[in-house]
C-alpha cells in the first residue's frame, strides 16, 4: 500500500543558542567563562550551525484498530505499546515523521575530534542534537497549521520508539514507512537511525474541539 509522504528539504530553523547552552551546562549568558571562552563557544556554535541540513518528512496513516495493547495501521504495521495506544484513545489516524540534520555535521564532528579538539566536538554535537528537536518542534507547527483547516490537530505529545514501552524496534517500522533510505538515512542494527542527529516521532490526530 503506497503512502503520500510530505517532503520540506530545508527548514527554516534559526539557531536554538539557549537550549544549546543549557544542553553544555552553561546559563544564558555564559557567565563564569573569559571573552576569549565566551567567544570561542559561540563561535563553535555557529560554525556548526552554518553545516545543518535540517529536512523533514511525514505521512499520515489510518489507525484500524487499537486494543489498549496493540496499535494496528492501514498498512497492516502493528506498534505494541500501552503507551502509545493511550496517547492515540482519540485518534482515527496517526502522523509518523522523521527529521535530520545530515551528514555534513556529523563529518565535522569527526574531523575536529581528528584534531583533538574535544570542545568543539562536544559544541557540535550539542548544535546537532538541539537543531533536529527544533526541526521535529517546527515541523508539527507547521502539519498543526495545515490540519486546522480540516477540523483536525495533532496530538499535545510526541512519542518516539525507546521511549516508555514502545521498543525500539519500531524504528524499523518508522524507518520503511518513511522510505527514509531515500532520503539519505540509514537503520544500524541497534536499530538507531543514522546519520546520528536524526530524529523520528509520533503522533496521533485528533478532531480539534
């Protein structure tokens, strides 16, 4: 059964500096650290920012039947999951998405650890983790807006595989539903989604009262 997928190739993401200082243990305003220290971080940040590729995809599926156990699609896809099946108690239909940075970051998170310049690495990796969130944040404000014209909205939470009982081999379900290889992903068998700073999601759509 082929599902519509919905594509942006380039959201429009501005820099998530607060959440990114408070992911490296510092407070807004860097406070405790030199200019010199100050300058190099920020710096660092934006450097790492200027190599994001933030892309998102979603489709939409039909939920056919949810016991409270199982969790059953239009596909035939079943996600096991108390939890989950909770969250979709008032959905006929679920939003599966996925959003990545890409691999120019997690190369030059590579490159800089080369050259044993672990701050910077660890700044990187901060950017890239906080920078697919607001891709994942932005990109449900943006399907919210589309399916307030239908009546609909998304669910008030996300759930992701790993989290709570749904286990992570769903990432695997996720991953052929969102054909996320031809969007330049690949699955390990640990089954984590790489490039690393990829974020996959979801959510239930409701009638919006």
């Amino acid at each position: 059964m082929k599902i519509k997928l919905n594509i942006i190739n380039a959201l429009p993401i501005m820099l998530p500096e607060r959440m990114i200082l408070t992911r490296l243990g510092y407070n807004h305003h860097l406070t405790g650290l030199t200019p010199r220290q100050k300058d190099k971080i920020m710096q660092d940040m934006h450097e790492a920012f200027a190599l994001c590729r933030p892309r998102g995809v979603w489709a939409r599926m039909a939920i056919t039947d949810n016991d409270g156990e199982t969790l059953r699609l239009q596909d035939g896809t079943e996600f096991r999951s108390r939890a989950l099946c909770s969250l979709m108690s008032a959905s006929a239909n679920i939003w599966i998405a996925a959003t990545t940075v890409g691999h120019e970051l997690l190369d030059a998170i590579a490159a800089v650890l080369a050259q044993s310049d672990g701050k910077a690495a660890l700044i990187y990796d901060a950017v890239g983790g906080e920078v697919a969130d607001a891709a994942m944040d932005y990109l449900q404000k943006y399907v919210n807006k589309n399916l307030s014209r239908s009546g609909e909205k998304l669910s008030a939470k996300r759930f992701s595989p790993g989290y709570s009982d749904l286990n992570l081999e769903a990432q695997r379900d996720i991953f052929r539903i969102l054909e996320l290889e031809k969007f330049g992903l690949e699955l390990n068998e640990r089954m984590l989604i790489l490039p690393e700073k990829s974020v996959t999601a979801l959510a239930g759509i409701e009638i919006n009262i």
